[in-house]
C-alpha cells in the first residue's frame, strides 16, 4: 500500500506555470481546446494546471494550443507586438 501512495505523489508536481499563464491572460480551458488542431480535452488541461502528470505528448497538444489562443488574442485586440510564443520548459516545471 505505501507504494501506491509514493507513486502518487511522484505524479503529483503541484501548480503547474500553465496555470498562472492562463489565469494572467484570462484563458481557460475550452480557449485551449477550441484552439487545438489536435485532441485536446478539458481533463488534459485541468489534470496539467494542478500538476498532475501528463504524457510529452499531451505538453507539447497544450503547448500549441497555448501558442495558438495567444495569438488569436492579440489578433482581436489589434495589438502590434507580436505574441509571446512559449516553450515547454515556460509552461511545465517538470519532464516525462
């Protein structure tokens, strides 16, 4: 039985940056699923705010879809600065 709750806590990372990116710019989670050309679902996004562990596979979705809702919102605020485009290393503090 320990072993399944140190398993646990080895995929649980707290707060991802994600969150504190997406809460600064006013995005949730059906902007990044929207936005997605991929599968992405709100289960994906919630699970990687709160830092559980996801797959690269599902950062790298999250990521661009990140990338995307950003540069839609500075596309309907007319803003001339080009958008922040993000890494993962911005958006995850830990790697599969």
């Amino acid at each position: 039985m320990d072993n399944i709750s140190e398993e646990s806590q080895i995929r649980e990372f707290g707060p991802q940056p994600l969150d504190a990116i997406l809460t600064a710019r006013g995005l949730d989670a059906s902007a990044l699923v929207n936005r997605s050309t991929e599968q992405l679902t709100h289960k994906q996004i919630q699970k990687a705010r709160r830092g559980r562990y996801v797959t690269g596979n599902i950062q790298r979705k999250i990521l661009s879809a990140v990338n995307a809702a950003i540069q839609e919102q500075r596309s309907e605020t007319d803003e001339e600065e080009s958008a922040q485009i993000f890494a993962l290393r911005d958006l995850f503090n830990y790697r599969p």
